[in-house]
C-alpha cells in the first residue's frame, strides 16, 4: 500500500504519492505493484507518459524491462516534487540517456518541439534540478525517442539504485552524478 494524498482544488491530476509533508492533503491508501511484474503483452512499438508528480524515479525503477522497450516517452520533469517524495533525479537522467534524441518543453508550453542529443537533454535536466528544487512552479516536459531496433542497451537496476554514472553512456556529454537519496522502490 501507497499513501497517496488527494489534491483539495478539485484538479485530478494532482494526486500524489505523499511522504509525511503532505501539505494538508487527505491521505488515503492505494495498492500498488512494480509495472515489470503486470503481464502486459507488449507488441510492436511502445509509447510511455508519465506524469506523477514527482514519483517518476520510483515508477521507472519498478518498470526497467517494460521502459527499455519503449521507443519514445513523455514525462514530467518536476525537481521539486522528486525532491519532496526523496526521490534520485539521476534515475530519470540515466533512462533519458538511453534515448537518442531529446526535447524539453517548459511546462504549458506551448510551440514546436526541437530534438537535440540526449546529452544536452540530461545536461538542461541536471541543471534545472540543480537551480529549481525548491521551486514547486518549476517543472518541464521530457519528449524523448528512439529506434529500438536492434533491442535497446538494457537499463541497469543496480546502477540506478547505486547512483552511479552509465559505463557507456550513449552520448559523451551527458555527465551523471550523484542525486539526492533514493526514494523506495515498489510503485
């Protein structure tokens, strides 16, 4: 079971998995499992959003075989909600990094998306937790694509649980460190 608190504006897209700062919210419990361990019968191409308010570090970790097969993601990138929750920003630069190309959209942004290298993407996503983890309004949307044939480089769990930087990351630029304290596995 998840404590999950529920928004009070009325917005629902913004329930949350909750720590104990809350921030007021009524908690209620949800079921929840690792996406790897569904039976999902993937065929074909595979597109993943996610957007959860700050749990995408946990919900990558608990879907590394399911996220590998994915050829193009959105998510949304919120420091200061990954901070809250104690989760490890270098788990969303390290699956980015998989990825070929990268576009970043500042929230409600509107426009044309511009694809760079993965490289430049994990470097603007670095700096932007880095300056905006305090910042609840400051969050960016993750576009991110590649060609998944041949199968893509696995994802290593322990690596990411670690903290450590890719052996061979895809692109040379893309340098990773160490995050803030992972946050619990299992959503």
């Amino acid at each position: 079971m998840v404590p999950f608190g529920l928004s009070d504006d009325g917005n629902l897209g913004d329930h949350r998995v909750v720590t104990a700062n809350h921030h007021g919210r009524h908690i209620i419990q949800v079921a929840a499992a690792p996406l790897d361990t569904l039976d999902l019968p993937i065929t074909g191409q595979l597109a993943i959003k996610i957007d959860a308010q700050g749990a995408e570090p946990a919900i990558i970790l608990g879907g590394l075989e399911t996220f590998a097969k994915a050829s193009f993601i959105v998510l949304e990138f919120c420091p200061y909600m990954i901070d809250q929750l104690g989760g490890d920003p270098a788990i969303v630069f390290n699956y980015v990094a998989s990825f070929e190309r990268v576009a970043l959209m500042e929230g409600e942004g509107e426009g044309e998306l511009t694809f760079g290298s993965s490289g430049t993407g994990c470097a603007t996503l670095r700096r932007v937790f880095e300056e905006s983890r305090f910042d609840q309004d400051t969050y960016l949307d993750v576009y991110a694509y590649r060609n998944v044939q041949p199968a893509p480089r696995p994802i290593d769990a322990t690596m990411m649980l670690r903290n450590e930087t890719l052996q061979d990351p895809p692109d040379p630029h893309c340098k990773l460190g160490r995050g803030a304290a992972p946050m619990p596995t299992g959503l």
